[in-house]
C-alpha cells in the first residue's frame, strides 16, 4: 500500500466551500471511480485553520496515476471544480507526499 498525504491550503473565507465541495461532490465522484480515502482532519490547535489534510490509500504509484488522472480528467469534476469557484479560488496551495508504512505500522 501507498499513503498520499494531501494538504490543502485554503485562501481566506474559503473554507466552507471547499468542505462543501467535497462533501457533497468529489467523494461521490471518487467513490464512481474507486478512489479511496483514509480520513480527512482539520486542524484543531496550530498554526492555521486554513488547512484541510487528508490521506488517500493507493495499491501503486501506477494505480494512483490512473485514477487520479481519471479524476483530473472527468467531466463531473471539472463541472464541480467551476461551479465552487464561481465566487473565486478556493486554495492557495496543495502539497503532497507519498508514503510507505513501516514494518512496525498498524498500517500495513
């Protein structure tokens, strides 16, 4: 397995739109195209409550690739992706990183 850790850097008041947008499109999109997420977290106490971390659970790299490329490409998320921005960007920022569990994870 490899673990995608996703953190989404909102801009200013944006928050509640990129929530509602994954709550109520891009998981079903993903569901359609068997993309599968770990959980998502907000930040409690730190720095920024302009976070939204997540983690995506890939069998490759060449898995990923497909699905996610499927995803980038899909009509409903591109016609989502435009409708929540119709008041504006909604990120600053993404960054990513892909991770392997250790020998000594509960996450094997």
């Amino acid at each position: 397995m490899i673990y995608e850790l996703r953190t989404y850097h909102a801009l200013p008041g944006r928050m509640p739109a990129l929530l509602t947008r994954f709550e109520t499109r891009t998981l079903k999109i993903w569901e359609r195209l068997g993309i599968r997420q770990l959980g998502f977290w907000r930040t409690t106490v730190g720095p920024s409550h302009l976070e939204l971390v997540y983690i995506l659970v890939w069998d490759s790299l060449a898995e990923r690739e497909r699905l996610w490329g499927a995803f980038v490409a899909d009509r409903e998320w591109q016609e989502v992706a435009a409708a929540s921005e119709v008041d504006g960007p909604i990120l600053a920022n993404i960054t990513n990183f892909f991770m392997s569990p250790t020998s000594f994870s509960a996450l094997q």
